[in-house]
C-alpha cells in the first residue's frame, strides 16, 4: 500500500512537472502528456497520466481546458483567467489575455440566481499565420 502510494506521488510529481515545463500558452492534449511522460519513465500508462491530470486538476494544479472543436480536453499550469482561441485551420489553441470581470459574473449569477462554478471563454477563426498564408500566393 505504502508503495503504490509512493509510486503513484512519483507519477503526479511526473506529469505536474511535464505540463510546467511548457511554455507558457502551451496547452497539452493527455496524448501529448503521455508521449512526454514516456520519455522521462518509459513503463507509464496512459491511465496513470490521464488519472494524474485529474487529480491534479482538483487539486488546483493544472486547468483543464474545453475547446469547442477540439478533439480533448488540454491542461496547462493554473494561472490567471484568460480566453482561449483556436485556429479552426490548424488547430493551434492560443492564449488570449482577457477574463470577464468577476462584477459581471456575479450580476448574471445573481440575475438568473444560479451558482457560477466556472467561467470559460473560447473564440474560434483563423490564427495569424493561417492568415498570412493565405494572404502570400503560394510559390
Ligand atoms: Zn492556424
Ligand atoms: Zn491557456
């Protein structure tokens, strides 16, 4: 029991250290997470990442981010509020530095009298170099 305890820290510790590493406004799919994961502990399964990352998530570690369109959830280190964009040509999730104020929420949550857990802003189009590549003729 001990052991799978200590084990099972090791594998958090792990996969809380690979979604840090990134830079910031990296968003990691769990594949993404598991293929780093393998590198550094070569016998870790998927579950164990995809388990660590919800734990981690409940913890207050990393966030989860839900992007319509996108095939999964991405996790990257809690921070800030802050928007998500996603390229609908390349998939490209970026960072978009704006939360809405926390006066509104509380307005609508008193206006509708519901109880707001969350708040997620996600925008779509078409990311800066998608633009420019349709914008220069291909050569
Ligand atoms: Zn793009
Ligand atoms: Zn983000």
């Amino acid at each position: 029991m001990w052991y799978n305890f200590e084990r099972m820290t090791k594998n958090y510790r792990l996969v809380y250290e690979i979604v840090r590493e990134q830079t910031r406004g990296a968003h990691l799919a769990p594949a993404d997470v598991f293929t780093l994961a393998k590198k550094k502990r070569q016998g870790i399964g998927f579950t164990t990442v995809y388990r660590a990352l919800a734990r981690l998530r409940e913890l207050g570690l990393v966030s989860e981010i839900s992007v319509p369109g996108a095939e999964s959830a991405y996790y990257e280190t809690a921070g800030p509020a802050h928007a998500h964009f996603r390229c609908e040509e390349c998939g490209a999730i970026e960072d978009i530095d704006y939360a809405l104020d926390p006066n509104v929420v509380k307005e609508i949550a008193r206006k509708h009298a519901i109880a707001v857990r969350d708040v997620s802003l996600s925008l779509r189009g078409k990311c800066r170099r998608c633009t420019d590549r349709a914008a220069s003729p291909a050569k």
